[in-house]
C-alpha cells in the first residue's frame, strides 16, 4: 500500500502494532518526533505479527533472499527470512564483514555513511527483498537497493514495519514496490 492511499479493510493486526510504536517528542534533539520501536519489540505478540504481517506482504514478490541493514534492519529481516524459509544476508558498516565486500556510501543529514555486503551475499539474478525497520528520508534503503543491484541482484520489494511518510523516502524510492505497515 502507497503512503498515500487509505486501506479499505484494514488489518485489524494492525492496530496492535501501532499501539506499540512509542512517540518520543524531541528525541535526539528539538523539534524532532522519535517512532521508538521497542515495546513493539518487547511485546511477544506484537512482534509476532509484525514478522507474520512482513512476511505475509513479501511472500508474493517471490524473493529468494532477505537483506537487511545493521542493525534494527536485522530484528526484522532475519525472522522475516526465516518465515519465508529464504536466506538472509547482512548489510553492515564499515570494517564489520570478514570477506570480500561490495560497498556503497551515501549522504547523511550531516554528512556520509557507508554500508557493506559480503561480495557473494547475492547471486547473479535472484530476487531480493530489502527489510528495515524504518523508511524515513530514504537514504539507507537507496544505498542498499544500490548495492544488491551493483552484485547483480534483482531488487523485488522493500519492505518496512513503519514509514514516515512526511520525509517522502518513498520518492527517493521511485519505481521500486514498497511494503510498509504502518505509515505515519
């Protein structure tokens, strides 16, 4: 479902989810809203659904490998990987990967970051689903959409469990199917 428009049945799983994203105001600084996502994490059931719910919007994509950024991106895709009996692959910061690795930096609010992904995280042609937890500006999920493409990777869906809609990631995404499940 696009951030804009409105479902009409509504996973009532849904509503779980929400009550559990905590609004932090002025977190880390003035004047920013904080979505905490850890009491959705801390409760069994929410976290369940969240996975059953993710794993439910990317099983018609049909990928055959769940990437996901370090590290609130691994809560999510490795369960998610698992549900969908697919294997995971890590994208990590600098220095973290032991082998070969492909990597990509991409600006930040105030500045740059760079991701990594072991060379053969991904086989020539297969079918990708990029997990993280949160979609704001849309920065890491480009950088990563970018790596697995540059190892050869077919990038099927993004998928993530909240979306901040007003920081419009989403148009940075352009052309590529998104999954989120809650969008704010």
């Amino acid at each position: 479902m696009s951030a804009q428009d409105a479902d009409p049945h509504p996973d009532p799983r849904l509503a779980l989810l929400r009550a559990r994203v905590r609004e932090i105001p002025d977190f880390p600084k003035p004047g920013i809203l904080f979505y905490d996502l850890t009491p959705l994490m801390g409760d069994g059931t929410a976290f369940q659904q969240t996975v059953e719910l993710l794993a439910e919007r990317l099983a018609p994509h049909r990928p055959e490998i769940v990437v996901a950024v370090e590290s609130r991106g691994f809560i999510f895709g490795a369960p998610v990987a698992a549900a969908l009996g697919i294997g995971f692959a890590p994208v990590r910061k600098p220095g973290k990967l032991p082998f070969r690795i492909a990597s990509r930096s991409y600006a930040l609010e105030y500045g740059t970051d760079t991701l990594e992904i072991h060379a053969d995280a991904v086989v020539e042609g297969a079918r990708v689903a990029i997990v993280d937890d949160l979609l704001a500006t849309g920065g890491t999920a480009l950088a990563t959409l970018e790596l697995v493409r540059e190892l050869g990777g077919e990038v099927a869906v993004l998928a993530f469990a909240v979306e901040l809609g007003l920081l419009r990631g989403r148009e940075r995404l352009a052309g590529t199917q998104i999954e989120s499940l809650i969008v704010y």
